[in-house]
C-alpha cells in the first residue's frame, strides 16, 4: 500500500486546457484516488507542484489550494484523502512561505499558511537548490545557525524549521550525502522564534 499518491505537475496541463476543464479532470482524478484510499490501496493522496502554489493567482499556471480542497469534500466529504501537497521551497525559492498567493476565505496567505488552514501535510522539493545551497551561504546564515553544520545541513535546517513545513525530501546522490543529512536528526528543528529572527 502506497502511503501519498501524487498527481505530479498537473498545472502542466493549463498549456492546453482552460482552467474549467483542469478542475474537471482534477474532479475524475480525486473520484478515482478517493476509491483507491477506501479499497486501501492508498494511504492519501496530493499534488506535487512545480509552479501551481508559487504564482499569484492570476498566473496561468495557479491552482486554488482551496478549490482543490472543496472538490474533494464534494467527493469524500469532510474525511477525504486529499491530505498532502509539494513543492519547491529554499533559501533561493522562498515563495511557498514568503508570497501571499493563495485565497482562502476571502484573504491572501502564502501556500504554507493555506495548507495550514486546510490541514494539509506539506512536503517540500530542492531543499538545497538541487546542491547550489550546499556551499557557499551568505555569512549571517552561517553565525546564525553556529555549530558544526555544513551549509547543506543548514539549508536543510532553514526548511525543516519553517513553520507548517512537514518534512522536507533531499536527493542524495552518495552514501556521504546519506550520512550527512542524517546526522541533522541529531539537531532539534530551531524553534518559531528562532527561525523568525533568523530571516531579519
């Protein structure tokens, strides 16, 4: 059994259809993974992103978190499996948290407080830029996040600390890599107020 089915980069799919027919799909799409979830073939399901959270929503490649969300109450009702979401988010693409571009209730919050308020369990891509962000971090960051860290490491810190981020996921190329990300657990997540002060 499959934990998180994805649906990867459906935004990819507004080069050729308007916004009303990608929700519909988006609707055949959700009837089928909220059956796959009640014959337990799945855990839950989500939608992996490229661009669809990070734009503003007059961008032809917007999704509406909250529309998603509506859709699958219609479908599965208030326990629907619609649980997860990702997207890129580092210190070089900091949009998820930073930009308000989702419209929730009438209010424009970032992606990350939408998923919060919709109980959605974000994971994040490219922690470290696909390794951009593994050398070379401007020097507040590094007295900020003191310690025998790597700057991988303490990109990874950055995401893991963020607030309404579940997990970040790291490609790890070596068993070095390996190692050296896991030796991160060993450090607690910096709390909200550490990691508020560390963006001034």
């Amino acid at each position: 059994k499959l934990d998180v089915y994805y649906i990867h980069n459906p935004e990819s799919q507004f080069q050729e259809i308007d916004h009303e027919e990608f929700y519909r799909r988006i609707r055949a799409a959700f009837e089928l993974l909220e059956r796959a979830a009640s014959d337990g073939r799945i855990g839950c399901y989500g939608c992996a992103t490229w661009n669809a959270f990070r734009v503003p929503n007059e961008s032809r490649d917007y999704m509406s978190l909250e529309r998603l969300v509506q859709i699958a109450r219609e479908i599965g009702g208030d326990r629907h499996r619609f649980r997860a979401i990702q997207l890129p988010y580092n210190l070089a693409m900091p949009e998820a948290f930073i930009t308000p571009t989702q419209i929730v209730h009438g209010r424009r919050v970032s992606a990350l407080e939408a998923a919060q308020d919709f109980g959605l369990a974000v994971f994040t891509s490219v922690a470290i830029a696909q390794g951009r962000l593994s050398y070379g971090l401007p020097e507040n960051i590094r007295k900020r996040l003191s310690g025998d860290l790597s700057d991988a490491q303490r990109a990874i810190q950055i995401v893991r600390s963020t607030p309404n981020v579940t997990a970040p996921i790291v490609g790890m190329s070596s068993i070095e890599h390996v190692e050296e990300n896991l030796a991160l657990l060993r450090v607690p997540p910096l709390s909200e107020a550490d990691f508020s002060t560390l963006l001034r």
